[in-house]
C-alpha cells in the first residue's frame, strides 16, 4: 500500500507544463519522422519511375503506322501511337511531384544558441513552458511544410496509378490493332 501512495505523490508533482512539453516533443518527433518517411517513400517512387520510363519507351513501336494502306489507316495508326506514348506525360508529372517532396525547404528546429545563460537558473517549470511555446511554434511552421509535402506525394501517387493503368490498356489496345493488321494483309 505504500507503493501505491508514493506513486500517487509522484503523480501529483508532475505539473501541468511537463505534460504539455512532453505532449509538444512528442508531436514535433512525430511530425519529423513523417517528413522523413514521405521524402524516402518519395524517393522510392522515383526509382521505380525509372523503370517504367524504360519500359514504356522500350516497348513503343515506332514504325506501326507504315503499315497503314490509306492515308486514313495512317492517321489512325498516328493517334494510336500517341495515345500509346502518352502515359510517359503522366510518368513525368508523378515524377516531377515526387521531387517536390524531396525539395529542400526550410524545416525549423529548436536552436541551441537562442537560449541564454540566464535561461539555465530558471525553474524547471519556467524552462519547459519556455520549449513547450518553441515546439508549438516549430509544429506550426513545420505542419505547412509536411503537408505540402504530403499532397504532392499523394498527387505523385495519383499520377503514376494513373499512367500504370493508362499505359496497361492503351498497350492491349495497341496490341490488338496491331495484329488485326498483321492479319487483315
């Protein structure tokens, strides 16, 4: 029973200004792991639209519109072909998203040199209220920023979903033309 009433002591001595800077760090560490985790997630994306920018120009065929007999068959045959090269816009746009995510800018963090001599006799309560209002305003300066950030990674997302499943059909349609030509001759 005595643990229990020491506990009790140890909880009460526990201000209220501790909790809020312990509740302020917590959320600003958060919010900086989000930043890190969407700028590598960003950069995974990126490899990966390097592979399927070489996929998508390797397997484009340039010469199907020779074999159009008219001039219309031609002109088809062109459309065709451009639709079928057009999710590499899409790519480009997701890959231009996903390097807003990596973009540099500036992320604000508690400087050591901002504190002054004076700061370290205060009381401890007087200090933690001191970082509690800094992490408060790092969180919202920064919150702008990781938001940013995330919206381009989910537009970056978009993109390449988009493009993937544009470039999948356009491709079965291309191909079925293709060899209803081969077999029209």
């Amino acid at each position: 029973m005595a643990a229990h009433s020491e506990n009790t002591t140890e909880e009460s001595t526990y201000t209220s200004v501790e909790i809020y800077y312990d509740e302020a760090k917590a959320v600003y560490e958060y919010e900086r792991e989000r930043k890190k985790e969407l700028e590598t997630r960003a950069g995974i994306f990126i490899a990966i639209i390097g592979v399927l920018i070489s996929i998508m120009i390797t397997t484009l065929n340039y010469d199907l519109w020779l074999q159009g007999v008219s001039i219309l068959e031609k002109t088809f045959l062109i459309i065709l072909q451009v639709l079928n090269a057009s999710p590499l816009i899409f790519v480009l746009l997701a890959f231009h998203k996903f390097i807003l995510v990596l973009k540099t800018e500036q992320y604000f963090s508690i400087m050591p040199n901002k504190f002054k001599d004076t700061d370290l006799e205060n009381p401890i309560e007087v200090s933690q209220q001191k970082l509690f209002k800094s992490y408060q305003a790092l969180y919202e300066r920064n919150y702008l920023v990781i938001e940013e950030k995330a919206k381009n990674f989910n537009k970056g997302v978009f993109w390449i979903s988009f493009s993937v499943f544009y470039y999948l059909s356009t491709s079965i349609l291309f191909n079925i033309i293709k060899e209803v030509l081969i077999y029209a001759k």
